[in-house]
C-alpha cells in the first residue's frame, strides 16, 4: 500500500525491516520526549517486531530525502477470541516534520488497514501532558473513553495515562 499526496511531501507505505534503524531513531526521540510512552529506551528491532501485528505496520517516508519521518503500528490486546477485533497501536513522528499532517496520515492508513481486516477497535493510552497526540487523536475520531490514575512511574513520579478508543463504523457493528 502506498498513499501519495504530492503537495505533502510525503508517501505513506508499509514498513519494511530496512526501516527498522530509522523507526527506532523516531520511537527513541518520542520517549526521549519523556510524555510519549513509560519506556526509557527503545527496543531491539527483534522485541519490536515480535510484539506488532505484521499487517499494521505503515511509516510515512519524505519524497525527498527517502527519509522515514513517522510511523504508526499495532499490537494485539489479548490473545482470546473474543479480543481478536481489538489493537493497541502507537504513532510516532519525527520530531523535526511535526505539523505536516503525519500523524493523522499515519493513523488513516493504520484505520483503513485495520477496518480490511475486521478490527473493530483501536486503542491507545496517552499522559495527558501529551496534547498534541490527544488532538490528533480527536480528530481522527478516537474518544476518551478514562483516565487511569497513578497508573505507574515514570522519571520518579506517579504518571495518568488517558484511555482513548476509535470504533470502526464499518465493521464489528
């Protein structure tokens, strides 16, 4: 799958394991951020790939620079039947391309894709302090669904994360 929106400046494709350096490079500068995930460190390309859905997998590669500036996968939530419509995913965007329409590309190829194969549900949790990531995920139809006080620690202090969820309106209706 590629999408080209030429006035852009970028295409939205499937991640390929040649990208796995530069998706690791954007995932650590998030959590570098320290608002984006309870991870400190970014994992190997093996745990990355072992713990996300092959099929969800896109990244949005600048049509100049070859460069991969953002990516979005999913993970499954349960490993019981009843789950199997249901995802975690996480989008991350280059810092430097920030305001370019990234995410919310990313997270249309991510619904698009997911919606082929039946998933009913996209969840994600995000810190509260993260506003840029629940706007985006406000307008691409994800709704607050709680907040899980206190929920762990992160750089020695007690972190919410906010609940959101997208429900297809085209399958598991």
């Amino acid at each position: 799958m590629i999408d080209r929106d030429r006035s852009a400046g970028y295409d939205i494709r499937d991640m390929r394991e040649d990208d796995a350096a530069q998706v690791l490079a954007i995932y650590q500068a998030g959590l570098d951020s320290g608002d984006a995930s309870f991870e400190i460190t970014a994992p190997t390309w093996q745990a990355f790939d072992a713990a996300k859905l092959p099929l969800h997998r896109h990244v949005a590669v600048d049509t100049t620079t070859g460069q991969v500036i953002g990516w979005v996968a999913v993970s499954a939530v349960s490993g019981r039947c009843v789950y199997a419509g249901v995802v975690e995913h996480s989008v991350y965007v280059d810092p430097a391309h920030s305001g370019r329409g990234v995410g919310m590309a990313l997270l249309n190829a991510l619904i698009r894709s997911t919606e082929a194969e039946g998933v009913w549900t996209i969840q994600s949790g995000v810190f509260p302090e993260n506003t840029a990531s629940l706007r985006l995920h406000e307008k691409a139809g994800f709704r607050v669904v709680g907040v899980r006080h206190h929920i762990g620690r992160h750089h020695d202090r007690w972190r919410d994360v906010v609940l959101l969820e997208r429900r297809s309106t085209v399958t598991g209706l």
